[in-house]
C-alpha cells in the first residue's frame, strides 16, 4: 500500500480506532465531534456543552482547562472527576491539545480521556488498607528514613515522615546492631523478628517486624516496608500468667517443704527415741542404731537445703558464646569413669554441625550434670547387661539440641507427668525432687523447653531445647537492663 494511502487511511479511520474518547470542542465549549469510544463512555453529545456531556452540570467548570488552551494555545494535562453515561462518578485523565486554524489562532481544543476510574478505586483500596491495618506499617528509603507510615504508627510513635527508622521506633541515634530492614536491602529477601521500641509517651512497647523490598522491577530495591504486629498486650499476659504460675509454684514449694520437713523431723524424732532408749538401757548397738538414723535424717536435710537455695536462687542468666559440643564433652568426661564402676557405657555424640551459641556455661553445665547423674541412676536399674547412657548435641532449625538417654527401666504416664514438680523423686530416700525442677527452671531462664520421652522398659530421653533467636533477644534484653540511665 502507498505510503499516501497509508495516511490518507490513517487520518479516516484512526479517530474511530483509538482506545480512548476524543472529542472536539469549540469556543463555546461545545461539543463538534467525538469518537465511538467518547461516545460509549460518556453517552450522547451532540449539540450539548462539553460540561454537560462530561460533567453532567448546567455551568461552566471553575478553571476550565479548554478555556486556558483557548487563551495562551498551551497543551495541558490533569486529572478530572466526571459523571459516564450511567451516571455513575468516573476518574480520567484529560488530555487538552489546540488545533489552529490557517490564521494561526486556536479555533478547536480537542480533549483526550483515559479511563482511570478502576486505578482510583484499586488507589483508594490500598490507601484505607495502608492507613487502617491494625498494625504499625511504615515505608523507608535506603538511609532508613521514614518515607510514609499508617495512622496507628502515628497514633503509636507520633509523627515521623522524614524521621529515622531507629530514632522513630527506638529512640535511638544510630542504626540498630542486624537491622532487618539493611539486610533485606542487601539480599532482597523477607526478616522477620521480634523488636522492643518507645512510644511517643515514652513506653515500652513489643512487636514482630516483618521487612519486605519494593521493587519497581529496575533490580535494585529503592525501599523496604516495615511491617510490625503489636504484642505489647501479648507479653503483659505472659508475664502476668508466669507470675501467677510462680504464686502457684510458690504455693506448692511450701506445702511440700512443709511435708518433707516434716518427714525429716520424724525420722529425726525416731533417732533420738532409740538414742534415749539406748542410753537408758546401756545398749550399745541401740545406741548406734539410733546414731545411724540421726545421721541419715541429718544428711538428707543437708541435702534438701542445698537443692532448694540452688532452686530458688534468682539470677539472670550470664550468657556468653560457648562450644556446646565441648560443654556436653566436660560433663561426659566429668562422669565416665564413675559411670564405668557402676557398669554403665557413657557416651557422647556431638554433632558436627553445632555451631557456638550464647549460653550460661555453669547453667547449662549443672543442668547436663544432673541428668547425666539420673540417666546413670536409671542406667543402673536395668537387668539385662549392655546399661547406657548417651549425650547427644545437635540443631534443629533455628535451635540447639542437647539430649540425654538412658535404657534403664523407663517411666510410666503417671510418673512423667510428675516429673518435673517439686518434690517428686523415684529414687526414694536419695533424691529431694528439686533436681529436675531446678534444670527446666534454668533452661526456661534461657528461653528454652524441656520435654521427656519415655515407656517402662524401654529407657528415658531428655530433650533440652534452646532457640537461639531467644537466646539472643535474652542477651539483648540483659545488656539494656545492665545499660545506666541516662540520669545516672
């Protein structure tokens, strides 16, 4: 086709084609022409006034864009909110171009109309969304300055556009140590983790953050939102139920204090009958019976004393980076050979994999130590040969593992649910039941759970898991608490 004919078919047929509405207007501000899509779109135009058609209103718009291209004959473009033919509230963009006539002056404006209607309501979408979510969101640039935040991060933390992200949330003046945000800059990828920032009122509040990049598909992230859900209220619960759980402990604690005080001052009374009865009788092996039960009681509440000022000794963890490999190695030397004289194999198994972890090393090691001890105990209770005791360190996930097990004769359902409360002991008159309780209360100082496996006749396994995110959020919390104030 020629290249004429081309244009001649162009300048037909194109104004009909065009995905968008075209119309064009005269000095009057009425309608001379529109294309189909004008058409559809705004309903019928002919001889009416461009306000009318678009705007559905008698009088001439304020600022009438046409009416400036009419005046100085310059193109403009703006957003613009109209009645369509269903009359219904649309959104466009208008497009204001002159057509000249030969003597140079503007004689037509002829404006152009997109659609946006759709991407105003998807905007608005997102802005009630952005604005209202329950949660603290807030958009930073790579200097971590506080591009945009929602209502209830203002309401939290006050206003904060321009402000850094430390300073805003935290108060501080300077970047935070593994900030979330710089290393989802850095990789692209999502963080999520747990933070404690000030109020605007100068409160403590607790959130997980959530770091994401917004990407415009350039390859290079120029911002990462922040998302953070409250847990302020959360925390307070769980501090409220630990203290009610430690009433209840505490409760327990003296009852049964109270109970095995008692045993021991009968055992004691026991003693001193068959003392007094001896002496009076002159009876030498009364006598010493009598001594062997004073001696007994008065070990056991030796004993007792010790395990419980361990118990309720409270202190907060001195956590330090540590080899669990060679703490669980120490404690396993610290009883092989004792073990050996009793006929049990003490075994360990380190894991490889084990990285160092921050732990209180005299902690945990008390905690290997006592039950090492038990699994030997049980160990020995075992009637066919082959008794052993193995201690194990692995990972799992984010968390460091260290197990003890034995194949002695095992626990029942009843006795592993008592086993770690106060007092409860299976090793008759050698154990004051404070052991066990005094291990998980030092691996829940460390943010950690104990849990036990165990059937009669098949052995017992204690599992110690320690989550190293809590280990580090305990290391963090401990070296704020030792922080002096600004007072001081």
């Amino acid at each position: 086709m020629p290249q004429k004919r081309l244009e001649e078919l162009l300048k037909r047929e194109l104004f009909d084609i065009l995905p968008f509405g075209v119309a064009a207007i005269d000095r009057d501000r009425r309608i001379v022409t529109a294309n189909p899509y004008f058409e559809e779109y705004f309903g019928e135009w002919r001889g009416k006034l461009c306000h009318e058609v678009c705007k559905g209103r008698p009088e001439q718009c304020a600022e009438c864009q046409a009416e400036l291209t009419f005046a100085d004959g310059l193109p403009r473009v703006s957003d613009a909110t109209g009645i369509d033919r269903h009359g219904r509230t649309c959104h466009y963009v208008v497009h204001v171009a002159p057509l000249h006539g030969e003597n140079g002056e503007v004689q037509y404006v002829v404006e152009m109309t997109t659609d946006m209607t759709e991407t105003r309501l998807r905007q608005r979408e997102y802005n009630l969304l952005f604005e209202r979510v329950p949660c603290f969101v807030t958009i930073i640039d790579r200097n971590y300055r506080i591009v945009r935040a929602n209502e209830k991060f203002r309401q939290t933390f006050g206003e904060a556009a321009g402000k850094p992200c430390y300073e805003a949330y935290k108060d501080r003046s300077e970047p935070c140590p593994e900030c979330p945000a710089a290393l989802t800059f850095q990789d692209h990828q999502e963080r999520n983790v747990q933070q404690t920032g000030v109020t605007k009122e100068g409160k403590e509040t607790h959130y997980v953050v959530t770091t994401a990049p917004l990407s415009r598909g350039s390859g290079e992230v120029a911002h990462v939102i922040e998302i953070c859900a409250d847990i302020t209220q959360i925390k307070q619960l769980e501090r409220e139920m630990l203290e009610a759980e430690r009433l209840a402990a505490v409760g327990q604690t003296v009852a049964g204090l109270a109970h095995t005080i008692k045993n021991l001052l009968m055992g004691l009374e026991g003693g001193m009958y068959m003392l007094d009865s001896g002496l009076r009788r002159g009876d030498a092996e009364r006598l010493g019976e009598g001594w062997e039960v004073l001696q007994r009681n008065f070990d056991k509440t030796v004993t007792l004393v010790k395990d419980f000022l361990s118990f309720s000794k409270g202190r907060a963890p001195e956590l330090r980076s540590t080899n669990p490999n060679r703490l669980a190695g120490e404690v396993v030397e610290l009883y092989r050979d004792a073990a050996a004289r009793q006929g049990v194999e003490l075994v360990l198994e380190a894991g490889p994999e084990v990285k160092r972890a921050l732990l209180d090393r005299d902690g945990l090691e008390a905690c290997l130590t006592n039950l090492v001890s038990n699994a030997i105990d049980a160990a020995m209770t075992r009637e066919e040969p082959g008794a052993r005791v193995v201690v194990r360190t692995r990972e799992e996930g984010e968390a460091l593992i260290f197990e003890v097990e034995d194949n002695g004769c095992g626990m029942d359902w009843e006795v592993r649910q008592k086993v770690f409360t106060t007092f409860f002991t299976t090793k008759a008159d050698r154990g004051t039941g404070l052991g066990l309780l005094t291990t998980r209360k030092i691996v829940q100082e460390h943010g950690g759970s104990m849990a036990v496996e165990s059937d009669p006749g098949t052995g017992s396994l204690f599992r110690i898991r320690l989550p190293r995110p809590r280990l580090k959020m305990i290391a963090e919390q401990i070296a704020r608490e030792k922080k002096p104030s600004p007072a001081a």
